[in-house]
C-alpha cells in the first residue's frame, strides 16, 4: 500500500469532496481521483460511493480513515520532532490565532522567542476559523471555543471582555436613541459579540458591517457609530471611550495543541512564551 494513497484519501474523507480535498493538498482534483482508487484497489475495498456530487464513506471507509487520522497525527509527531536537535531548541512551529489578537498581543512574544532561540522559526496565520491540528494546518492554535473532541493538550489562558466603545464627539453630538452600531457580517453572525451587539442595538440599525475587525474599529475611531470591541483592541491614549452602563461580554480563550507534540522542545518554548503574554496582560483570568 502506498502511503501518499492514504494521505490522499484521508484528505477526501476530510473534506468530503474531491475540491477541497485537492484545495487541501494543492494537487489537481484528478490526482485524488486516482489515489483514491489506487488505495481501494490495493486494499480491495470499496471505501467511497459517489452521489452524483456527493461523497460518502462506505463502513470500511469510515474504517481506512480512522486509522489513517492516526498514522497522520503520528507521522506529524515524528516530523516535528525530526526538526529538534537534542543541543539547540530548533524546529517550525505554525501557530493559529485569531487576526486582532494576533496583531495586539503576539508579536511581543513571538519576537522575544526568536531573540532568545533563533533555531526556531514560526509562522503565524491569522484566521477565525480552527484550523486542523491533525491535518498540520497549524501546531498551536489559539480559540475563543474549547474543541469538544479530539487528542489535545488544551489550556485556558483567560477571559476576553468585549464592551461597547465609542469616540467621545460622536457620545455628545448623537443621542443613544438615534446611535448606528459598527458590527460583522453574516460570516460572523452566530458569534457571541455580534450577537450581543444586536441585542444592545435594540433594533437601531447595524449601518457598518465587516469581517474585519480593525476596520469596525477604525470606523468607530471616525466616529462611525458604536462597536464592540475586544479590550485588547482598544490603545490606552485611544480616542474611543467606554461606553460603561452596559455589561461586558466575556470569552474564554483557549490555548489548543496536539498532545503527541506537546512536549517537543520547540512547541513548549513558544507555548510558554503565549502563555506568558497572556498571564501579562490585561484580560481576565479565571
């Protein structure tokens, strides 16, 4: 059997389609095509039936990739480890964190990292979404959700409160019944902060709406209307004000890493780094 099979067939059994399986990988669709049928021949098993458009697993599908997830998650061990050396603190280490938290609070960290173990390199994507700790998309990610399953070494780093902010001129010259409110758009509607701004904008309108969140707050820094902002988000000498009859939302923020490379040197140094930032900071801890 042909390991590059199973990579191939685990990515389709991740993505659910033959698309975002090669969008995974970066091959063409055809290739997973014909891995896939390349590992059903070696195995003689049927391990996919296609719909039309759609993909599902067969039980020995369902099978194949469970223990092809493992071989993944073990395979990645090694390859981290691999780029440790037992007298230097070396390796690559990709982290995953929301982009405002990034921009806010990491940078510190990361660069003290690299002053202190330049055989350490670290690339940082900024994203909203959790990426996969199996799949190597990243090997520390930082989350406002807790994963529910899954084998990883999860820590609570501390509570984010999300207020309502302003500029003082647009608090003095706008009365709270006529306030528009700066807020996200539909790719974030299910989130905690853009629906508690709904809930205080009481029907008043949402006039700005991004992904973005250092747009809604440049937008509330000229005087757009209201936002809610994240603490972190908010400079000390900043223009914006507190709007301070209101409750503060509060998240919790998680630190999530693989628990089979926990302990490999280089992942420690820069989870101890984060976890130092945070303990730092001025966000809440439990």
């Amino acid at each position: 059997m042909d390991w590059d099979d199973l990579r191939h067939f685990l990515a389709l059994a991740q993505a659910g389609t033959f698309l975002g399986a090669a969008k995974q990988l970066g091959v063409e669709h055809a290739t997973i095509s014909r891995r896939v049928a390349s590992l059903e021949k070696s195995l003689a098993r049927k391990l996919v039936d296609r719909r039309g458009r759609r993909l599902i697993l067969t039980a020995d599908g369902e099978e194949v990739a469970r223990h092809a997830a493992l071989v993944a998650q073990q395979a990645a061990a090694i390859e981290q480890f691999g780029r440790s050396s037992a007298t230097e603190t070396r390796g690559h280490v990709r982290i995953s964190a929301p982009p405002a938290l990034s921009a806010a609070l990491l940078a510190k960290p990361i660069a003290a990292v690299r002053h202190r173990h330049p055989g350490i390199e670290i690339t940082l994507v900024g994203e909203k979404r959790l990426a996969s700790l199996n799949r190597r998309e990243a090997d520390i990610a930082i989350r406002f959700s807790r994963p529910e399953d899954g084998d990883y070494s999860i820590i609570k780093l501390g509570e984010i409160a999300f207020r309502l902010y302003a500029t003082q001129s647009y608090l003095e010259s706008v009365s709270p019944a006529d306030w528009t409110f700066i807020g996200y758009d539909e790719s974030m509607s299910a989130s905690p902060q853009q629906m508690r701004l709904l809930e205080q904008a009481a029907g008043r309108p949402i006039a700005i709406r991004s992904s973005v969140l250092e747009f809604q707050a440049a937008a509330a820094r000229l005087d757009g209307g209201v936002v809610m902002l994240p603490d972190f988000a908010v400079m000390e000498r900043d223009c914006l004000r507190r709007i301070d009859d209101q409750i503060a939302l509060t998240r919790e923020l998680w630190l999530v890493v693989h628990a089979d490379i926990k302990n490999v040197p280089s992942i420690r140094v820069v989870m101890d780094a984060l976890k130092k930032v945070f303990d730092m900071s001025s966000i809440r801890h439990p």
